[in-house]
C-alpha cells in the first residue's frame, strides 16, 4: 500500500483528495488546526510559521502534496510588502519546509511523486493578482526545478487551477450573482470543485503517471488557454 502525506488535508482540495484515497492508500495528514476527519496518522502544523514535525513522518513515503494556498485579491498600490512576506511564507516556504522534511523519506520510497499547487493566474495576467500569482510563480520554479534535481527518483509536477469552491473561495462566492458570474468567465461555464483537482492529484501521485515530470497541469475550465468568440 502506498504512503502518502497530504499536508492540508482539513478541507477542500486536500480533503477531497485524502477522501478519494482511504482504503487504497495509508495517509499521513497535516492540518493547523486539531482534527482528524478520516482516517489516517494525522497531526498538526502550522505551514506559515513552523518548523516541519520530521519526527510525525514514517521511514518511507512514496508521495507528498502541498495543498495549503491563499487568495488575495488587492490592487497593487494598496499591497504591503508584509502581504507579499505572508503570501510567500505559506505558498513556497511552506512547501519548502515540507519537501526538505519529507525528502529522505520520498527518497526511500517507491517511484515516488509530489504534487505542488499553482494557479492560473500564474501565468494568465489578472488584476488584483500581484502577491498571490508571484508566490505560484515561485512554486512553478520550484516544481521546475526539483523536477531536474530528483529525478529518476522522485517526480514532481503541480497542478493550476483556477477559481474552485473550497472554503478559501467562499467570500468571492457567497452570491448567486458572484457564481454565476465567476462561473461565466470559464469556456466550461463553471467553477472549480475541490473533486477536479483532486483527481489532477490522484493521478499525478499515480503510476499512471510515471513518465511525467517537471510539467504544470491546468485544471481551469480553460481560462489560461481558451477564447471563444460569441
């Protein structure tokens, strides 16, 4: 049975996907908070600001995926350095702690795989998404790169999606309106659910995947890719 950490695992994407892999896989879980939701050696940390818990980690993983993210939607001239700092601390610190905890353990597995989360906006200029697109283009460096350096024996990919109704979303979705109109600038006419880029994760964990590495997978509806002329 595969070994896999999942850190953020207490809601949304990270949940779904630990949900989609009890009884097919043994589940290491992380959340900040104190809670196990299904089962699994679950513990807590706290991304932003703590020291990875290297003690809670088994011998051998054979994944790890780094859901933990952050939306912040500001206009460039009212962006603090410190929200910048903040941005950057959770999306690519974090997964920075995590990897360089975990990487013994994934070293030591079996075609192991981690799986990172961008965003669309990373690459798809939109306003208001200076500090958050920034820190996700970080972490597509960092999956480019650890990609190269890991190789053959660890692959790493990461997943962009665009806007999903997790409860990170739940403020920019609160109105049927703000659905309706979210859901419109997509080519598929919808948002996101937390089940689409969970099977992204699924797969990329996957042996199905064994011969990608390094890439980035949108899972956006088509937004960074797709114009259609009405």
């Amino acid at each position: 049975m595969r070994r896999i950490l999942i850190v953020g695992a207490a809601s949304g994407t990270g949940l779904a996907l630990a949900e989609s892999l009890v009884g097919t896989h043994e589940l290491w879980t992380t959340s900040h908070r104190s809670e196990k939701r299904l089962p699994s050696h679950h513990f807590t940390w706290n991304a932003a600001s703590e020291d990875f818990p290297t003690h809670e980690l088994p011998e051998r993983l054979d994944g790890l995926v780094y859901c933990p993210g952050s939306i912040r939607l500001e206009p460039f001239r009212k962006l603090k350095l410190e929200a910048f700092r903040e941005d950057f601390e959770l999306n690519l610190i974090g997964a920075v702690r995590a990897l360089q905890a975990a990487l013994p353990a994934l070293k030591a597995g079996y075609k192991s795989a981690v799986v990172l989360f961008s965003t669309v906006a990373a690459t798809t200029g939109m306003p208001m998404h200076a500090s958050i697109a920034s820190a996700k283009a970080a972490v597509e460096g960092l999956t480019r790169s650890l990609a190269a350096e890991l190789a053959p024996s660890v692959r790493v990919n990461a997943i962009a999606p665009s806007l999903t109704a997790t409860p990170l979303a739940e403020k920019l979705l609160r109105s049927e309106k703000q659905q309706e109109a979210a859901a419109s600038r997509h080519p598929l006419e919808r948002i996101g659910q937390p089940t689409d880029s969970a099977a992204a994760a699924r797969f990329l964990l996957s042996e199905d995947a064994d011969w990608i590495t390094g890439r980035i997978l949108a899972v956006d509806g088509g937004l960074g890719s797709v114009r259609r002329f009405t």
